[in-house]
C-alpha cells in the first residue's frame, strides 16, 4: 500500500502548515532538551552537536508528505545518537514520534514498524554495547510497550482513514453512476422526442409539396400540422435542455409526457395520415411516473417506427391494466412480410426502457404479416 499523494498545487496554507510544524517543534524541543540538561547534570552537557541532532530530527518533518520514509529514518538516526551519547532526556523523541505516526497511517506500514523496531533495538543494544546500563528490564519494557503503542495507535488511524476514503470512492462511483444513468434516460427523451416529431414533419411536408400545385387548399391542414408538431416538439425540446442546463426554472425537473397524453398522441399521429385506434382494457389507474412515462414513450416509439417505416394505413394500440402489471401492444397492417422484423434504435431503446422498469418487450409478425410490439411492464 502506497502513501496517499500529495496535492499537485499546494496551498498557501499548505506551505504555512508544513512551515508551522518543523519551526515551532524545533523551538520546543530544543528549548525543552537544555533546560532538561540543567536539571540532570549528571548527563552530557548540551552543546552545539546537540542542536544539530535535534534540529536534524525536527527540520526534516518539512518533507513529511512528500518524502515520509526517508523523513522517518532521519528521525530515528538522530534520535538514537542523541539517546547514545547521554544528552538528557527531553521532546526529542516527539520528531521520531510524529515521523512513525504519519508513515503508518498513510500506508507505508512495514517502513513504519521498521524504524519502529530500529530506534528500540538500537536504543537498548546500543546501551548494551556501551556499557551504559543505567536503565532495568522493567524500563527496558516499558519504553518497548509505549513503541509498541505508538505503532497500534497509527495503525487504528490508518484502518479508519481508509474506511472513510473508501466510503468516499463508494459515494463517488454511485454519483457518477446516477449520473450516468440519468444521461442515458434524457439522451432516450431526446431520441423519441426528436424521431416522432421530425417523422411526422417529414410525412406533413411530403403531403403538402404533393397537394401545393394540384390541390393548394388541401395542403393547408398538413402545413397546419408541421406548425403543431415542430411546437409541440420545441415545447419538449426546451424541457429536456432544461434538466441539463439547469438554468431555467420553468422548465420542469424531468419531461413528464404520459399516458394522459395518448389521446393528443393518437390526434396527431393520425393527422400524418396512419389512423390509429385505441382499444383499453380494464380500469385505468394512476401509474407511478417512470412507468407512466415508459408506456407512453414505447407507444410514442412504436407509432414513429409504423410512420417512418411501415406501409401501413392503420394501426392499433391496445392497452390492458392488471393486478401485476401493464400490458401494451401495437400492431400495424403494413406489408404481408414473413420473418422475424428487424430491429433498429427504435426498438433496442423501447426495449431498454421496459428492461429498467423489470419488464420485457418482444417484436414480432402479426397474423397478416405487420409488426407487433408487445410490452409488459410490472406495475
């Protein structure tokens, strides 16, 4: 397990704090380490070298974060020649303390136990090898327990740093795949938003320039409903742009085209030219939102397809409410085919949809040979 990287830029509190720390630890512990030596004269005497083992220990912390392990040893050398020539006792352990804490904790475990290991063996062998055998086994243990403290203490605080930084990378991964989500379902609002209405503009204009020279009084309802349709679909248009823009606070949250609307879908599909019936079967009752606005998109979806590519001259749109779930099916009398139908966007996208809602969507011949769409979605 690595460190955890340090900012690329850092701050001007960064700077101050990395400043902050070696500066005033320095000021303490070589405050506290002469009067320490005036009240043990029988110790070595504070002197020059002195300074520099502390100020070693202490300065060196201003690469903490960028260099932890190489900063840990240069607390635990200096520490240990400052412990083995006899100064007297005083914060000069609080640089190594800091350095091993920090290590530990951002990952560098093994380094950490280490130079953990390190200063204890070298402090009672080096003892051992000098002759310097002031201290007792009960000291020699106690001063090993507050290592082996230190070390578990550090480990606590890295168990739980990574706790939080992993809940943290959980929350992010499940924005992100909201997000995601949520792109996908507006970018299949944007989809049958701009496919039925431009299908119908498309049939609209290609009746009115067949009527304009031969029959210019008929061309009028067809230029009538271009008009409708290209507003109808700004209309919605500009509710999609709003969701992504957030700008506009008319606009709503989310499109909420739903089956309320079939009768005004059925109107306009008609006026295309396809004559569309409607057949419902059982009580109709108040759908929850993302079902209500499924079924209508998927009857949306299936009426563009029979515009855009069927011959066909009727179609019928059967919906049927359940106890468990709804049922919706659109035929079309287009050309006698055999086969199963090809299966394009449009209905890879109708299927996506019921699929998200827990349903399932088939394509397939009717009787006389025009497409079927079959959609069961669980209420």
């Amino acid at each position: 397990m690595t460190a955890t990287e340090p900012s690329a830029v850092p701050t001007a509190w960064d700077r101050v704090r990395r400043i902050a720390l070696p500066a005033v630890l320095s000021v303490i512990t070589v405050a506290g380490s002469f009067g320490a030596s005036r009240g043990e004269p029988e110790r070595r005497a504070a002197d020059w070298f002195m300074v520099v083992l502390i100020l070693t220990a202490t300065v060196s912390l201003y690469w903490l974060r960028q260099r932890p392990v190489p900063v840990l040893w240069a607390t635990v050398v200096s520490t240990l020649v400052y412990m083995l020539m006899q100064y007297a006792y005083g914060p000069v352990i609080f640089a190594f303390v800091i350095a091993a804490f920090t290590v530990i904790r951002v990952g560098h475990r093994l380094a950490g136990w280490a130079g953990i290991v390190a200063l204890y063996v070298g402090h009672v062998g080096g003892r051992i090898i000098l002759g310097i055998n002031e201290q007792g086994v009960y000291q020699i243990l106690l001063v090993g327990t507050c290592f082996v403290v230190l070390g578990v203490i550090a480990e606590l605080f890295r168990a739980r740093y990574e706790r939080v930084s992993a809940a943290a990378r959980t929350r992010r991964e499940a924005e992100l795949r909201k997000a995601g989500e949520e792109r996908l379902r507006i970018a299949q609002e944007l989809h049958d938003v701009v496919a039925h209405h431009i299908s119908l503009i498309n049939v609209q204009a290609s009746t009115a320039l067949h009527l304009v020279d031969r029959q210019p009084e008929q061309a009028a309802p067809a230029l009538a409903a271009i008009k409708d349709a290209s507003k109808e679909a700004l209309v919605e248009l500009r509710s999609i742009v709003g969701i992504l823009r957030q700008t506009d606070e008319s606009a709503p949250r989310q499109p909420v085209a739903g089956l309320d609307r079939l009768e005004h879908l059925v109107s306009r599909t008609s006026r295309a030219g396809l004559e569309v019936h409607t057949i419902i079967h059982g009580d109709p009752q108040p759908l929850p939102t993302g079902l209500d606005r499924a079924a209508f998109r998927i009857i949306q979806e299936s009426l563009t397809n029979i515009v855009r590519h069927a011959k066909a001259n009727e179609a019928t749109v059967r919906i049927q409410y359940g106890e468990q779930a709804l049922v919706l099916q659109v035929d079309d009398d287009g050309q006698s085919l055999t086969g199963p139908p090809k299966e394009g966007n449009g209905i890879i996208g109708m299927r996506e949809r019921a699929t998200a809602l827990g349903g399932t969507l088939t394509a397939t011949r009717t009787p006389t040979g025009g497409m079927r769409i079959t959609a069961q979605l669980p209420l």
